[in-house]
C-alpha cells in the first residue's frame, strides 16, 4: 500500500543533506510552511540555497532559518519588508548572497524546471539591471530575454487537506507558489492540516495531483498573521 | 498651482477604468483606485498572489491571513472570484489578459520607460516583487504620480535616472496635474487640472508636451 504521510515533520525533513537547494512556499507569512522550516532548522542541513518570494519576516519561519547562519544564498523577489530585519542585517553584513528575481521570472523558472523546460524567453526584465548580461532576443517584434529554469533537492509546502497518494488541495492564497514548487523538487514534502481517505478530494478539484509529492505531513491548524503563524482559535 | 489631492488623483484613474476590465492595481497610490470605482460597474481586480475578484478590506475581526492582497494585507474575495497558484496569476500578466495596470512612479521617461523599482541607492536592500511583470504586461499601463518630487523635480524626464522597471511600456500618466498620454511625437496632454495654463504645465515638467 502507498503511504506517503511521514509520521511527523522530523521524519518528513529526515535526510535534507547539506548544500541542498530548498524551495520553500509562501507569499509572506500565507502558505509559509512554517512548521517544516521549524523542522529543518532542527535537522540542521547547512549551506543551503533557498528559494521563496520573499526573505523572511519577523523572526519566525524563513526569518529564523536564516538566524541561523545556514544560508548561504536566497532566490527570491522581494527581500526588503518592514519586518526583514533578520535579513537586512544578514544582507547588510555581506553574510548572505541574493539573486534577485521579478517575481513572474521566479514563478515561471520554477514552473519550467517542473515541466522540464530548458529556458524559456521573457518580455520581464528586459532592458532592465535584472536582465543585464542574460541573452536576448526580438521575437515577433519585441525584445525577451533568455530565463532558466530553477530546479530544486528539496520543495517545502504548506497545503490544506491531501490523501496518503499524495493529492493536495490548498486554501484561498496560500495556494500561491506550492503547486508549482512541488513540481520543481527531486523530494516534494507538504504540511496539510487534514488527512483524507483516497477519493474525498473531488477528483476536479484536486490542485497538485499526488505524482508531484513524495511525502505529506500533518500539523496542527495555525492561523497565518501578520509577521508569522499563531494557534488558530 | 492647485495639485489635485491623492483621492482626487484616485477618483480621476477610476472613471478611466471600464465595465469588465481586468486590473491589477499596484501598490501604494494605486491601491486607492479601488475605494472609488463606481459600485454598479464590475470591474475584476487582480492580486498577483493569485486572487482574481479582489474585494474590499475585511471588517476588522473578520480578517483571514490566508487571504490576502500583494501588499500583504488581508481583503475579501467577491461571488465569483478565483483563486489560483502563481505561475498562472502572472501568465494572466505577462500573456496580456490584464487590461489595465496601474503603477506609482519614481520617474517616467518621454518615450514612456518606467522606473519604479528602485532609488539605484548603495546601501539600498534591492526588492522588485512584481513590479517587471507588471509593467510589461497588461494591455494598458497606466502610471499615477505626483508630478513633481518634494524637492519641486519633474518626475516626467527625458531618461530615467533611476533603474529601469520597463522600457517603453508606459501608455498613460496621471499626476496631480494632468493626464498625459505617451505617443510616438511624446506626451500629449489629455487633460489639465485646475485651469491651469498649459504654459504653467509646461513650465514644470521636465520634457516638452504636446498642447
């Protein structure tokens, strides 16, 4: 029989090695699998390369992954917030490398390292400092610019309910980079907060079918706020 | 010269903005568009974290951090709103099904470049979010801005100082002082605020307009 849940977030993150490439969803703290950052941050893989929007807020989730020293790089969008105080420091400090990305390259580079997808050209960037010494060329007229894509060791993502195959659905925004991130990654772990038997997800509306995700774990229902995560009521 | 205030400048970009039209609504000054569309036109607001048929802000205590808009504040989602994940909120950008953008501005070029990313500061902590994608995406990209900065510059040049967001992917700006539509001969003054003369108009903006 299949059973892809982990028994718990330790289990999940058991083998994350070193130098590992780790997506991570979210869009601020919605769709932050803030329980599976707190999981790698006790295992302990240093040296890692993580991708997200953003660079942490507060000082919980991403924001404490990268307290601890452990990052060598961020890929991401959107480092600077009122609350990327861990990152600003870090960044300040030249103790942390940054490769900016417009937001639709990131998701689109993700999306192509899922669909196997070489390279792909793009209007976004062009003639801009962030599309500086990349390839270009006019297609139909108009300028692009050569993007690659982003493949990942390790995707973790937050969903709201899935099945021991795999399947996942999410809830409202915090959909955001999880269903393609699980594509991206050689190992695709998914916090849920609900675990169904085969067949409750409505076939039609399964988001990420389960060949995408290699293990599920289940966490106790947070609310996301502001700057990180609290117990729902 | 009597600037039009910030909602006066809101309420102008609103009555440009159609039935039907998909938006996306950029952050800051754009954002307060949106408290003046008229309430019997729908019009689809789109958020780039994946939310189609944005609505107003919650009451407070009804707040959903799941949902929220791309300034990372909680909003509502309207009967017959989408959500979906991000590969497909900026394919609705970057594939040209958005009709109208609407972007603040650091500075806006005559030939219609945008840079609004960022000041190009040293010790500025670089950020760009969605602000590429957008510029180059929807079929019409509107800037709205003040016309000058506080220290009285023109923020219309005839180059960008500032890093570029976009080239030539401006179509209309709306200051406090005017609407200007970018052309192939330049910027052709669309409206003026206020009665004021062209030649006052002129006098302050940084490149030459087209009466």
């Amino acid at each position: 029989m299949i059973d892809k849940i982990s028994a718990s977030v330790e289990a999940a993150l058991r083998d994350v090695p070193d130098g590992a490439t780790v997506m991570i969803g979210g869009f601020g703290g919605a769709g932050q699998p803030s329980e599976l950052i707190d999981a790698l941050i006790a295992q302990g893989a240093r040296d890692l390369t993580i991708v997200n929007n953003n660079a942490g807020n507060g000082e919980v989730g991403l924001a404490a992954l990268l307290k601890t020293g452990r990052v060598r790089k961020i890929i991401c969008s959107f480092p600077r917030q009122v609350d990327s105080q861990v990152f600003d420091g870090l960044y300040s400090a030249g103790k942390i490398e940054l490769e900016l990305v417009p937001q639709g390259n990131l998701a689109e580079r993700i999306r192509a390292a899922g669909a196997g997808i070489g390279g792909f050209f793009t209007p976004t960037g062009y003639g801009t400092d962030l599309g500086k010494g990349k390839e270009t060329r006019e297609i139909g007229g108009r300028m692009y610019v050569l993007e690659s894509p982003i493949h990942a060791d390790v995707a973790l993502i937050k969903a709201e309910k899935g099945d021991r195959w795999g399947n996942l659905v999410y809830r409202k925004t915090a959909r955001n980079f999880g269903p393609i991130m699980a594509t991206a990654a050689r190992l695709a772990i998914a916090s849920v907060h609900e675990i169904v038997p085969l067949g409750d997800l409505d076939p039609e509306n399964i988001v990420t079918p389960g060949i995408f995700v290699h293990r599920l774990v289940k966490v106790p229902r947070t609310a996301t706020g502001p700057a990180g995560f609290r117990q729902a009521a | 010269m009597q600037r039009l205030t910030r909602e006066q400048m809101a309420v102008r970009v609103a009555r440009d903005i159609p039935e039907g039209a998909y938006v996306n609504l950029g952050i800051g000054l754009p954002t307060l568009v949106a408290n003046h569309l008229p309430r019997d036109r729908e019009v689809f607001l789109h958020s780039e974290n994946g939310l189609l048929g944005m609505g107003p802000a919650p009451a407070p205590g009804d707040e959903d951090y799941d949902l929220i808009n791309a300034g990372k504040q909680p909003v509502t989602l309207l009967s017959g709103g989408a959500y979906f994940h991000h590969a497909d909120s900026f394919a609705m950008m970057r594939g040209g099904h958005l009709d109208i953008c609407v972007l603040g501005a650091f500075q806006v070029s005559t030939a219609g470049d945008l840079a609004n990313w960022h000041t190009g500061a040293p010790n500025a902590i670089p950020a760009v979010g969605g602000a590429m994608d957008l510029a180059i995406g929807a079929k019409k990209t509107f800037v709205m801005m003040e016309h000058l900065t506080r220290t009285g510059e023109s923020k219309i040049v005839e180059r960008c100082t500032y890093p570029l967001t976009g080239v030539r992917c401006v179509s209309r700006i709306y200051t406090d002082l005017s609407v200007l539509d970018v052309t192939t001969n330049g910027l052709k003054v669309v409206e003026i605020f206020n009665d004021l003369p062209f030649g006052e108009l002129q006098k302050v903006t940084g490149v030459p307009l087209i009466d």
